[in-house]
C-alpha cells in the first residue's frame, strides 16, 4: 500500500472505494510498471525505432528528478548498468543501494549546495564519456531544483528568483524558461558538447508533455528565449523583487543572442509515462467496482479549476469523477499546505448543500507543497463557511485537513506524474 494511513481514513464504504482508486492511480505511475515496457535486454524502443544496447562497449544512468532513483532500480533490473548518477529530493531515502551509484539528496522546490555539487558532477560524468559508450538519461519532474548550475549568479540569486516565481502563480512553462536562462545545464545544455551516445526516457509531470519543460529540459533543447523571460517578469509584475544582476543578464542575453539556449535536441528523447497513464488505471478500477465514470483533465489558476470541477460533479448514486493534472496556486498566506489540500478544501467549501460526496486530490511525487502530506479526503459535511474562508485566506489547508483528520500519508513515492482526483457520489 502506498497510502500509508489508508485503514484510518477507509471510515465509510465510499472512503475506501475513493482511496482505493487512488491506491491504483499511485501504482501506475511506479517506474516498476512502466520502464519495462520501453527497455527490454537488448534494445531499447522509442516510437518507431529501436535502438540495440548491444553495441556499446558500456552503459551508463545519470537520473534527476523525484523518481531518479525508482526509474533506476527499474532500468538495472533490466539492464546492467556500468555506473551512474541518481539526484533525488532531500528526505527522500534512495531506494537503490549499490557502490555504482552515485547518490544525491538536494532541495527541492528550492536548489541548495547539494543541487550545485549534483549538477557539477552529472556536468563532468557526461563529458568524460567515449562516442561507444551510451548514457540513458532517466528524468523526471523536481529535476530543475535538483541540479543547478547558475550562470554568472550565486546560488542565493537563483534561490531568491525561485522563491518569488513559486508565490506568483506563474505556470511551469513559465518558471522554467526563466530559470534556462538562468543555468549552464538547463535548456540542452547538459548534453550540448557530449562526445558519447545518449538517450533520454522521461516521466512528464507538465501539461502537454512538453519536454522543454519537464525538469527544464535538461537533456532535450529550449525553444524559449530572454526576451520571453523578461516578459513573464513583467507580466507577474515581479521586476522590482528580482535581484539587478538576474535582470542584467536576462537583458545583456536578450542583446547578444549568440548566449541564447541550444535551439534543436542533440539526443532522442521519450515521454514514458504521464498522467493520463494514472487517470486510466483509476478509471478500469472504478468502473470494476461498479461507478460510472467521468474523466477530466484540469490545469490554470485553482479557482477556474474548481468552478470546471463544480460543473461535473453528479448528485446521483454511484457516480465517480476523476480529474487530474496541475492547478497553480497563487500563495496568499504563511500556512502549511499545498495545491490537493487547498483543491480539496475550495471543493468542500462549495458542495455544502450537495447531497453526500467524498473528495479527495493527492500529489502522485507525495508531497504537497509545504506539508508532509500527499493530499486530503473528506466527505462534504457541514462547516462554517467563515472558518474555511479563513483557512484558505492564510493558504493554511494542511492544518485544516490535520484538524478533521483527512490528511493523506504516502511519504516519498519516488515518482511524480501530476495530481491525481477522486469525487464519489
């Protein structure tokens, strides 16, 4: 079970089908379950092609992202990797051991040293590699703080330009063609001057599986410029609490293009798995447990989220909605929670004069924004509309669902595919 608290909050019959729709939502976005089907012993398949393994004299891994260390234990079980790098969140404990590997713990959403130090060395394994030789490149979402190579600023420029890009409600797209402009590994830079054979399989946690977006398009290219990074400044009107030297650079790259980020992809790269690969497996486990279901997608600001949530919620028995994807959240007070909970809350706040439902929203990485928590469940019970208008207000709705014991527990689970949703009814 990845749902670590699942007997507590299975209270009522409906509870447990909710949570165990979730359960399988978890379960498909396991590495386990997905790099097999892509990596067999001899070849590795991307769309049309496949490329034989055999041929090169080695074989490297260099992961980053939340599921860094999962898609390796997946990939050496098929394949016998020579040595590689892994690059995982801090608190996060690597599921793979062995002398082989190299690991790393950095910060996240925030870099640090660690996240420096990780990107220097992935920087010098790839380069030092032979043209016989083959890296596969396992990436996933988190993987932008996770190494971090800033360019002509320090590291408390890029955490501060973090900081104030995570508060403002930009989408992902947004914030990471601001951070490409700001790295010497992010936007294709990592494998620019690469003298080996490479390929990247990658689990997209972003809208569209646009993979010059998934953990800033580190192995693949950017087709964003400085120009469009200053424009997302102004747009968010977030000038004024950038530092002067970030500014410099975004305008002095905007003059000299010769600096811009690598316009075409040096090496292939493969979506294998993405959110709708959660939303399918949880639509087969309701309908088998008897609901009829409907399937959405959402993305954007949370409150036109939850107004499109709103207009497909049924009142009749047995019916099951599932949503899933990214809303962004414009962060508002210093309370504990994240975008499921706060999801979670606004939806609870708006069906009390519903007929009896459950609604639950987790985050597939397990943890959601600030909280320890991967999300919330409750059922849509009378409370003070004042009280959760106060909660929200404070951007407090882990301490809510703390409160009335709807706190979803997985811990790290070492992958990251989106949010996934459940209504019931």
């Amino acid at each position: 079970m990845i749902i670590q608290n699942f007997n507590d909050l299975a209270t009522t019959d409906k509870k447990k089908d909710c949570l165990e729709i979730l359960e399988v939502g978890l379960q498909a976005a396991n590495p386990e379950n997905i790099i097999p089907k892509y990596v067999t012993p001899n070849e590795i398949k991307i769309g049309d092609k496949s490329i034989n393994i055999e041929k090169y004299s080695n074989i490297y891994s260099v992961a980053f992202g939340k599921a860094g260390d999962s898609m390796t234990r997946a990939l050496n079980a098929i394949i016998p990797i020579k040595s590689g790098i892994v690059v995982i969140p801090k608190g996060s404990k690597s599921i793979i051991k062995g002398k082989k590997f190299q690991i790393f713990n950095s910060r996240h959403p925030k870099p640090d040293q660690t996240s420096v130090k990780a990107a220097k060395e992935v920087m010098k394994f790839v380069q030092n590699k032979r043209s016989d030789e083959l890296i596969i490149f396992l990436v996933s979402g988190g993987g932008s703080s996770l190494l971090a190579m800033p360019n002509e600023i320090t590291l408390d420029d890029k955490i501060h330009v973090t900081t104030v890009l995570l508060k403002s409600g930009a989408t992902i797209q947004e914030f990471n063609c601001i951070r490409k402009h700001l790295s010497k590994i992010k936007g294709g830079k990592l494998v620019e001057n690469m003298k080996c054979q490479g390929i990247g399989l990658i689990m997209s946690d972003v809208e569209g599986d646009d993979l010059s977006s998934i953990a800033s398009g580190t192995t693949y290219m950017d087709d964003t410029t400085y120009a469009d990074a200053l424009k997302i400044i102004e747009k968010y009107k977030i000038k004024w609490k950038m530092p002067i030297e970030v500014l410099q650079i975004l305008e002095n790259g905007k003059i000299k293009e010769s600096s811009e980020t690598p316009k075409k992809a040096k090496i292939e790269n493969q979506i294998i798995a993405n959110n709708n690969d959660c939303l399918e497996a949880m639509q087969r486990k309701a309908k088998e447990i008897g609901y009829e279901v409907c399937t959405m997608q959402v993305f954007g600001d949370i409150k036109d989220v939850v107004t499109k949530i709103l207009e497909n919620i049924s009142e009749n028995q047995k019916k099951c909605l599932i949503f899933a994807g990214e809303p962004t959240v414009r962060v508002l007070g210093k309370g504990m929670g994240g975008r499921n909970q706060e999801l979670v809350l606004r939806i609870l706040k708006n069906t009390q004069k519903l007929k009896k439902i459950v609604i639950a929203s987790i985050g597939t990485d397990g943890i959601d924004g600030n909280s320890v928590f991967a999300g919330a469940i409750t059922e849509n019970t009378r409370i003070d509309s004042s009280v959760m208008k106060e909660f929200l207000k404070n951007s407090d709705s882990g301490r809510f669902f703390q409160k009335q014991k709807g706190s979803i527990v997985t811990d790290f689970t070492h992958t990251n595919l989106m949010d996934i949703g459940v209504i019931l009814s």
